[in-house]
C-alpha cells in the first residue's frame, strides 16, 4: 500500500461481540470518532481530527470472528487527503494508539 492508506491486522482473544464493543470503545478513547458501525458485517467507520501534520485520517475497523474465543481486528487507515504525504505517519500513530487503548480496556475488565 502507498502512503495514502496503509492496514494493520492484530489478533484479539475474545469473543467477536465484545471484541467489536471494545474496539468501537478504543476508537473514542483513543480520540477517533466513531461515526458509523454494523455490528452485523463488523464494520466500525471512524474519523480523526486534522492535525498538523495531516488534514485527518478516515479510520475503517473490521471485526472477523476466527472461532468463540478469538477475534481478528482489520484497521485501514487513509488520508482524508491522499497527496499529503507528510502525513503518512499518522496511520501507524492511528494504529498504535487504537492497540494501546484497547490493551487499556483490556485491564479493566
């Protein structure tokens, strides 16, 4: 994938229904609105704020069930604007920063 959109692919061991609650909760907590989800397809659509270095990411999360107790968290992040590579960056922040808030949610459970 070019700078413009990169994914990033991460196995999770819980069910799918609380992995997908999880991961639409990681995406606020990691200041990424949620603007769109279809728990039936697991699909979550998000957005992040510009920032200065980027004018902002469009964030799609998929949530694939594997079997009972796993699941399979497939990110895409793309630049709102895609000829700003300077802010190619961002999505391996996006990625870091959704994983860290949901290991977070993770312990308080």
């Amino acid at each position: 994938m070019g700078a413009a959109s990169q994914t990033f692919e991460h196995k999770v061991s819980l069910p799918f229904e609380t992995a997908f609650e999880l991961t639409k909760r990681a995406l606020s907590r990691a200041g990424i609105a949620v603007v769109a989800f279809d728990p039936l397809a697991g699909k979550i659509i998000a957005t992040s704020e510009a920032s200065l270095f980027s004018w902002g990411e469009n964030i799609t999360a998929f949530v694939e069930e594997i079997d009972e107790a796993n699941s399979l968290l497939k990110i895409e992040s793309a630049l709102k604007v895609s000829f700003n590579i300077g802010g190619a960056r961002r999505h391996k922040k996006n990625f870091d920063d959704i994983i860290r808030a949901l290991n977070s949610l993770l312990e308080d459970i």
